[in-house]
C-alpha cells in the first residue's frame, strides 16, 4: 500500500499493548499502519505507553511519531477512548478526564449496530498483578529481553533462508500453566459479559489476537483480544457490523521514504521530544 492511495474507512479500530518507551515495541511498523486508516474511533485498550519500564536513555523518534498521530487524531475530533492498563495504570488517576474528543477510561460500553461492545484491557483478572505486582514487574523485563532475543535469531533465521519464529508463543504453547491462564482468562471474560448480556467483549493484556464465538451453558458471546504491537503487530477492525483481525505484513506496505510526503505532524523537533520524556520521566518517578 503506498501511502499516497486512499486510507481505508474503519468505523473502529481496537489497538492495544504498543509498549510505547520499551525496545520491543515496533512502532515504525504501527505508525505505518495509522497512516494507512481513516477510523471513526479508535479505542487504545491499555498499555500504550509502557510506563513500568519508562527510561529518559530510550525514547527514540519513531515512538514520539506514535504519539504525534494521536495527537493528530484529536485535533481531527476522532472520537478516542484511552483504557488504562497495567503498564500503564498511573493513568487511573485521572479516569473521566477528556479533552475534546479524548477521554481517558477504565472500561467502556459502546453500541455497535444494536449490539453492545464491552471493552476493557483485561489486568484485572491477572491475579499476579492483584498480589505480587513486583513479580509481574520483573516478568515484563524478561518478556522485553525475550523479544529482544527473538529478533536477533529472526535477523539470523531470515539471513538462513528460514522463516521467523517466535520464542514467546513456543513458551505459551508449550507451557501448560501459560496455556491455563489464557484459557482462564477468555473464560472469565465471557462469562462474566453473557451474565451483562453483552453481545462483546474486547481485551488486551495477555498478547493473544483472536476472534472467537465462547459459548457456555448460560449463553454466547464474541470473543475478541486485538493482540500487540510487541511481536504479533495486530489491531481489531469493525466495519459494517463486521470484527476483523487485522495482522500487519510488511509487504502490504511501499516505503518511499524518499517520496514520501511528509506533514507537520511527522516532523519531531528535538524540544517537544525532550519536554515530553522530561513529563513522563517526572511522572514515572513521582509515582513510584
């Protein structure tokens, strides 16, 4: 897709887990997709900026260009709902705030042709963050240097002639209690959204893109999780009464960055990065 064409119309789109601030964040990939869409809303469901992990020594331009669209998007008067996650939780302090057409929430209800869309990132029924949040801490460190590891044998797999792999979800497939907590968890999601008599439900947190009808003896109900921007690189798209998964391939996209017409909002003055990461440095550390 060149990104001269056309942008694709989405009524909305559900992105989530981008880690914004982390190295195994692809954002380059991301802010190559944003710019390929035209959505109506957009629901960025927890952990955008990973603020657990936050380092003035990491905040390069691509991330600051994450954070510009949105800003783009306000001015634009997109209708956007930003869902506090774990990562980022210290955002919980200012639940109901809005500007414009930006608010910031824990959860939302919204109706989607006569249907109700429950959305909500999900960190609430991850016991490890309700007793032992510095061990969940410390197993976002190791996920991060896991990535980081998977990339270096992907650049070597793919140099081989073999195709990439991920290290992450071998352990999650392999690994039976990793296997039961993601099944605990789609099951406590849906039955807690059948007894709401919610025709949706929406989650982050657990890096696990799919679209799934979970039926259980009291009911029915679609099953969504919009998956990362750390090694899966999805979004959930909704358009005429229609969910998909969308999974971000490089082919699909011509990088002309020589062609490439580039807006005021592309450009990232070393100032307003600094300013930025300054704020956030001083709040990651405030509220620790």
């Amino acid at each position: 897709m060149n990104f001269n064409e056309n942008k694709r119309d989405i009524e909305v789109v559900v992105i989530s887990d981008i880690h914004l601030g982390t190295y195994g964040c692809h954002a380059k990939e991301l802010l190559y997709y944003l710019k390929s869409i035209n959505p109506q809303t957009i629901i960025l469901n927890g952990d955008i900026i990973d603020i657990w992990q936050f380092s003035k020594r990491y905040w390069p331009k691509s991330h600051m260009k994450i954070v510009k669209h949105i800003f783009k998007w306000i001015s634009e008067e997109k209708e956007i709902y930003y869902i506090t996650g774990n990562h980022d939780e210290m955002l919980r302090k200012f639940v109901d705030f809005e500007l414009g057409s930006f608010s910031i929430k824990n959860k939302i209800v919204l109706e989607l042709d006569g249907k109700k869309a429950w959305f909500f990132h999900g960190d609430v029924f991850d016991v490890t963050m309700k007793h032992s949040k510095w061990l969940a801490k410390m197993g976002a460190v190791g996920y991060n240097a896991l990535i980081l590891l998977n990339r270096a044998i992907n650049y070597i797999s793919i140099f081989l002639g073999k195709g990439k792999i991920s290290l992450s979800k071998k352990i999650k497939d392999s690994v039976k209690s990793a296997v039961k907590f993601i099944d605990n968890f789609e099951e406590t999601a849906s039955n807690i959204a059948i007894a709401n008599k919610f025709d949706y439900v929406v989650c982050g947190h657990i890096h696990q893109p799919i679209i799934k009808k979970i039926t259980t003896n009291n009911g029915a109900v679609n099953y969504l999780n919009s998956g990362d921007w750390v090694e899966n690189l999805t979004a959930l798209e909704y358009n005429n009464k229609h969910w998909i998964l969308y999974k971000y391939k490089e082919e699909d996209y011509v990088k002309e960055e020589t062609t490439e017409t580039i807006d005021k909002y592309d450009i990232v003055d070393q100032s307003s990065k600094e300013i930025f990461v300054q704020l956030l440095a001083d709040f990651s550390f405030n509220i620790r």
